[in-house]
C-alpha cells in the first residue's frame, strides 16, 4: 500500500496496513452535521419579522415568515390552487387514513 492515499475527504483518513482504521482515529472525523435540513429551515421560517405598513386593516403588523407563508398558501387555495388546498386541509384536519373493508360475509334477510 502507498505511504499516502489522496481522499476526497477535507480529513485525512489513518489506517494500518490491513486497511483498519488505526485505534483512536475516528472513521468519521468531521462528525454528524450539526443541524438537518428540517431544523434549518424551521430556524429560518421563525427568524426575523416583516413588517407591513401598507395593511390597511391592521394598521401596519408584524408578521413572521411562516405566517406569510400560511397567507400565500390561503390565497393560492382561494384562487382554487388544489395543491394549496390539500396542503392546508392535511394540515388542519391531518391525512387522511386509508381503510380497508372487507364485504366477504354475505347477507341473510331476516
């Protein structure tokens, strides 16, 4: 084996002859990611507030993302957008829950 492999790593990778990752070195030096993509995005929906002057019926209102977000999808479903309103309606009301019925028993009359 070569005295040194290039890896398309940022860290260098220390095994033994045999291929092992040498005792003490972490086959994973970087590490998890600290965030998923999930809390980040959750991180940038609720940061900062936008401010509307021009709302004429709540004289001006502090808004955060998510509630615009939630305003866009209502108009969109308004207009008849039918993936806002399913978005909105599973939200609300959860998904629906598929159920199997089984009509295997045959009906006497009384």
């Amino acid at each position: 084996m070569p005295d040194k492999e290039k890896t398309t790593s940022k860290h260098e990778v220390i095994r033994n002859e045999k291929g092992q990752f040498v005792k003490g070195s972490s086959g994973n030096p970087g590490g998890r990611p600290s965030k998923t993509l999930t809390a980040l995005l959750k991180n940038r929906i609720n940061e900062g507030h936008y401010y509307d002057e021009d709302d004429f019926f709540n004289e001006g209102k502090y808004y955060n993302k998510a509630d615009l977000i939630i305003d866009r999808a209502i108009d969109l479903a308004i207009e008849g957008d039918m993936q806002a309103i399913k978005w909105i309606f599973e939200r609300v009301d959860g998904r629906p829950i598929p159920m199997r019925i089984d009509l295997i028993e045959e009906h006497k009359p009384i």
